[in-house]
C-alpha cells in the first residue's frame, strides 16, 4: 500500500498543501476505491465542496444508524440536491427495534460501546472492504484525543490477510473558525442543531447542546468514560508519522 518512506514523505508535503489537491491526489492515487465518509459536520462539508470545486468525483457514504436526528436525515437530502451527488447510507444488520428484541430496550443508555460497534463500526468494517482509502473530515482541535490525527495514517484492516487501508485526514490542520468562515462564504447547506449549541452530532440518544468554550464533542455519551464511538479507533494504525 504505502511504505514508510512514502508515507512520511506524503505527510510533510502535505503539511504545507491545500486539502484540494492532498484529494486530487487521492483520486489519482486510489481512483473509485478511495471514500468520503461523513456525518455532515462542517470540515465534511467542506470537503465535499472542494472536491466539487476541484472536479473530483468521489464515492460519498454516510453511517445511517436509525437513530440519526430527523434534522440530520433533512440535510442529506439537502446536500445530494445542492452538491448532485448521491450519498449511500450504510445501515445496520439490525433495525432499531431488532436490536431492542434481542439486547433489551435503548442499548446505548446501558453499553454505548456495543450500540456503536452494532451501528456504526460494523457497517463500515463492511464499506472498506470495497475501500483503498477511506476520507474523513477529523480535525486535530475537535478533542484531545483527535489531537495526534496525521494527514496521511495506514492502518491494518486485516492482520491475517495483512490487507492495509489508507485513512486520509485533508482537514486534520483547519480551525472551526476556518471551517465554519468557508460554509458561511459558500453558502454550503449545514445542520440547522449546530445553532442550537450542538457543536457535533451524532445520534440522537447519545448528543447534546453544550456551551461556548466547552470541548467540541464534549455533547457526546454524557455520563460515560466514552470519547469515540470506535470507527477511528477499531483498526490498529500500522505507521506513525505525525508532522
């Protein structure tokens, strides 16, 4: 996939390039095997305008939990008509009330962990088997533990095959302040929660509206020794070249 040499080489060239072309260079490296995936909060949004703005056409999904904000759903639809894409969404194996049938009713009040394994991680082990390399919007201000996030990270997918997935980070450098100055400049459509003091949304059970200075994701699992749902931390990272 990468060697180190190229990947720590990748990561100090993109420390000083725009996020448009560290895409353009994943659509030419990758092709139909590299991903956006999002959950349309602001650097997301972004990404997807500068790939439209760069004429980069990127397969775009989305994790549908069946627990999303009705506000959440809205949006989706709102940004396949004003980017002229289609979003796949990926769904559980099981239906909310499946899930309540067999582990009990509002599993993610009781064992989160399990919830989001159920609903989010397992959804996306699947996407990336069809995956070079997955794009995320993650930012390194957003929490303490997204601190570290490099541009350019290799994680193993499968220790047994040693097959290996190239998670590529083009907003990892950007403010909000930054990403929320080029949604307003671009007019670009965003989650009406997120001036209601939600400064990032998840599902609806497990989000809350938190106040200005708080840590951005400090609205998550309240209550819970819970930072991550586990889609960015379910593969072991094979390479560590933060810049």
């Amino acid at each position: 996939m990468l060697a180190a040499a190229e990947h720590k080489s990748l990561n100090a060239r993109f420390t000083t390039q725009p996020a448009g072309e560290i895409l353009r260079w994943a659509s030419d490296r990758f092709g139909p095997r590299a991903a956006i995936g999002t959950s349309f909060q602001g650097a997301g949004l972004v990404m997807l305008h500068l790939a439209k703005q760069s004429g980069l056409s990127f397969p775009v999904f989305t994790l549908d939990t069946g627990l999303l904000f009705p506000e959440t759903l809205e949006l989706k639809r709102r940004l396949e008509d004003f980017f002229g894409l289609a979003i796949e969404g990926l769904a559980p194996d099981l239906t909310v009330e499946q899930q309540a049938h067999i582990h009990g009713p509002e599993l993610w009040a009781r064992q989160p962990d399990l919830c989001c394994t159920a609903r989010k991680v397992l959804p996306l082990r699947d996407k990336l088997l069809d995956l070079d390399c997955w794009i995320t919007g993650l930012r390194r201000e957003q929490s303490d533990t997204r601190s570290g996030t490099g541009i350019v990270e290799v994680y193993v997918f499968d220790e047994a095959s040693g097959r290996e997935v190239v998670k590529l980070n083009p907003m990892a450098a950007w403010s909000r302040d930054a990403v929320w100055q080029y949604i307003k400049d671009h007019r670009i459509p965003y989650n009406p929660l997120h001036d209601r003091g939600y400064r990032s949304i998840g599902c609806w059970p497990c989000t809350r509206p938190i106040a200005e200075g708080d840590n951005e994701r400090a609205g998550r699992w309240t209550g819970f020794q819970k930072v991550e749902c586990g889609i960015h931390t379910f593969m072991p990272k094979k390479l560590d070249f933060q810049i």
